[in-house]
C-alpha cells in the first residue's frame, strides 16, 4: 500500500540484486517511487565496481536493495575496540542500512563507506531471528538494541515500516529494549502501530548547529514537535547531545536546547540522555574540509586520543559537559544520563564517579529501567549476571559478543551497593 508521506529526499534510480526482487523491502520502494528507473542486478560485483566510482553525495542519490549475509546484530564498536580506554555500555546494533539521505558535515560515514549508495537490506526477517535468539541466549539479562548505527532509523522508515516490524518482535520478547535514532519528524506511522515498548531518540543540537550542520536534517522546531507528538503517545524517549559541538556561543545555545527539551519532553518518558563530545578520525576530518569548506565544526582545539580520534582537549570537554550536566539536572531532575565513549576520569570529574568496566555501566542502565519502567516487565536485573558475556546464537554455531573484563566478584558486590547513577 502507498504511503501518503512524502520523505525529503530526492534519489535518481533503483538497483536492485536479483535476490531481492521479490522481497517486501523491495516492492515497497518501488512502489512508493514508480517515477524511478529500477534495474535488477544479476552480480553483486559488477555493481559495486559501478558506484564505487561514483562520489559520495552524487551516490547516495541511489538506492540499492540487496540482502545481507552476514550477522545484522553486532556489539557497538565503541566497546570492541576501545574499551579498555574509554567506558562503554554494552549496546548492541542492528545494521539494517547502510549510509544516510542526510548530510551531517560531522557524520563519520563519510570515511567509512565503500559503496556510497543508499544500501537497504531487505531480509530484515533474519534480524527478527537474531533478535529471538539474543533474547533466548540471555536470559535474566535486559538487552539495549538500536537501530540507526549505520543510517538515521527513521529517514526512510514511512516507506520501509521496519521498525513496526522489529517492535513486533520485541514485544513477544521479555528482555529486549530496542531503539531508533533519527534527527527526523518522521513519526506519524509509528505512532498507529501497537507496540510501545520501543525508544524513539533524537541526536540533538543548538538551533545554530542544527542549520549549519545538519544539512537535510528536520530542523530543531520540527524534531521538538516530533518529540512532544511521541511522548504523548506514550513511547519511550532517549536523547543524545551528540556530538557536542563547540562554538561561539555554544553556552546560550546548548542552555535554550535543554530549555525547549523541557518544554517538549515529560522527564517521565525519558530512559536515558547520552553526553559526546565532537571526535573524529584524523583522515575523516580531510574529507569533511572537501566536501564542507566552510563547516564550522572545526573550530576548537583538539588532540589525538588513544583510540586514535581527535577530540577537544580535556579541559574544554569537562567544562562542556559540566555546563550540559548541570542543565540537565536542572531541568530534568532525576533522569540517566551517561557518557559515550569517555574516559574514566572525564566521568569523575563531572559525576564525581566512574565505572569500573563496561559490564558496569551495562548494569546501571538496566537498574534505571527496572525501577524506572516497571511497566515494561524486565527481569529484576542482578549485578553478578552483568559481569558475564553476552551471548548470541546464530543458527549452526555460537558466539560471544562481548567479553567481559575479569572482575572480582567483591567490586560488583560493592558496585552495587554505590552506584547511583
Ligand atoms: S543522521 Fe547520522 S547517519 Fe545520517 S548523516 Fe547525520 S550523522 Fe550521518
């Protein structure tokens, strides 16, 4: 069925893998854009060779619908890769996409990407498996999945309904707690589907980033208006100051954003609030200077850091998010707020406390949810179970996602008792 919706962006043509022509993902496409020349493709290969010629913002003009045949569930590579340096959260991400129809100057796919076409994989019945096997793996364990780690949740969501789709899932499930990321207003579907248990969250800025950065994005009013029609509705919210972003007047502008949030957002709805500040792989930061000259995102000094990232100095990162924190708090009360990827000394010199390793923080947020949202039927978590792996069965083999770092019993038994963030 066509949907009345009528998404921002303007591609020029489908490609799709022969595999695919049938699938649901594929007729929905075709469907909602008849105008569009649509050509099967019988090798994969020939073409990548094609688009890879093919600039970034020309390529993502393109849709491509193929499958994917690897694992669509993975653990978020901020922990596998740094997580001895920098605390993470034990998330998990669902990569149903790949590249995004908006154009964030800081976005970090623009050195990540091979294939600059918009990818949608359209086999998302084997991340329903996935996601049933997560759960049945794990039991005792509540379980943070997002959407959204290779592309924005919600940009093409009207067209493609993967997300109604993935909540179904989730809601026969009695310990995942899924979530999509977007800087969209694109809502209205979901707001007829069922399902609420189910995190909506916007990656926020300051009115003046979000016009000067944001290219394609919904605009900060637009987004405040998505929000508001969510939390009514009954969802959860998550929001994400990420990145943080210095500028001039990076204190008036952060200090209104929390101002409107208030306004649009009941603390009740909110699970969680993530703080990260603006980093960037050095090579990145070359092809953010071509294809954005005049972005003011590179304004403020910044060092290599021991993941390799460029980041601001430490001290213009704790003044940042003391600032925000302290706003935070003001406005919101009493609401989770975490840091992404930071170093354990940022977390003291802000909170006062840091965790111990990720299993930690993982173990935090699920005690949040637990007293939070009793509604939501979660496993009373126990702190001894989020030291362990998590683990995840693919159909002829298993495997572990995360490996936990050796941790005395007796700090989780202390942990416990101090934690209180
Ligand atoms: S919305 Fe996210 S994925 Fe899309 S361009 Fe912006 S940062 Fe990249």
């Amino acid at each position: 069925m066509k949907s009345n919706f009528q998404i921002p962006y303007r591609f020029k043509k489908i490609f799709y893998h022969r595999d695919a022509r049938n699938d649901e993902l594929t007729r929905r496409v075709q469907e909602y854009f008849p105008h569009l020349p649509a050509e099967a493709v019988y090798r994969e290969e020939d073409f990548l060779q094609m688009i890879q010629k093919i600039p970034l913002t020309e390529g993502k003009r393109y849709l491509w619908l193929t499958r994917y045949k690897g694992d669509f569930i993975k653990y978020c590579p901020g922990a596998t890769q740094t997580a001895q340096t920098y605390r993470c959260c034990n998330y998990l991400v669902i990569n149903e996409a790949t590249n995004c129809p908006i154009e964030c100057s800081y976005c970090f796919l623009q050195g990540y990407v091979t294939n600059p076409a918009m990818t949608i994989y359209t086999n998302y019945e084997r991340i329903q498996e996935e996601l049933r096997r997560l759960s049945a793996s794990n039991p005792g364990r509540i379980l943070r999945v997002g959407t959204g780690e290779l592309t924005d949740s919600l940009a093409l969501d009207p067209i493609l309904r993967i997300s109604e789709k993935l909540a179904a899932t989730a809601a026969d499930l009695p310990n995942i707690l899924l979530e999509m990321k977007t800087k969209t207003n694109h809502v209205d579907h979901l707001l007829e589907m069922p399902y609420r248990r189910l995190v909506i969250s916007w990656s926020v800025n300051p009115e003046w980033i979000v016009r000067h950065v944001e290219h394609k994005a919904a605009g900060l009013k637009q987004r405040l208006e998505a929000m508001k029609k969510t939390c009514d509705a009954g969802f959860l919210i998550g929001l994400h100051f990420d990145p943080i972003i210095y500028y001039r007047h990076w204190k008036e502008g952060y200090a209104e954003l929390i101002g409107h949030l208030r306004e649009a957002v009941s603390p009740d709805r909110i699970v969680w609030i993530s703080l990260g500040s603006f980093r960037t792989p050095p090579a990145l930061k070359e092809n953010i200077r071509l294809r954005f000259p005049r972005t003011p995102i590179l304004a403020g000094e910044q060092i290599k850091g021991r993941d390799g990232k460029m980041r601001y100095i430490k001290p213009m990162r704790a003044q940042m998010y003391r600032f925000i924190y302290q706003r935070l708090i003001e406005a919101f009360g009493k609401v989770y707020i975490y840091f992404c990827m930071e170093s354990r000394d940022l977390w003291e010199a802000v909170l006062g406390q840091s965790p111990s390793h990720s299993g930690t923080v993982d173990y935090s947020f699920a005690r949040s949810l637990y007293h939070k949202f009793p509604e939501l039927g979660f496993p009373q978590p126990d702190v001894e179970l989020y030291q362990r792996d998590i683990v995840i069965q693919q159909a002829h083999r298993v495997h572990v996602l995360w490996r936990s770092p050796e941790t005395a019993p007796i700090e989780g038994r202390l942990l416990k008792q101090r934690m209180s963030f």
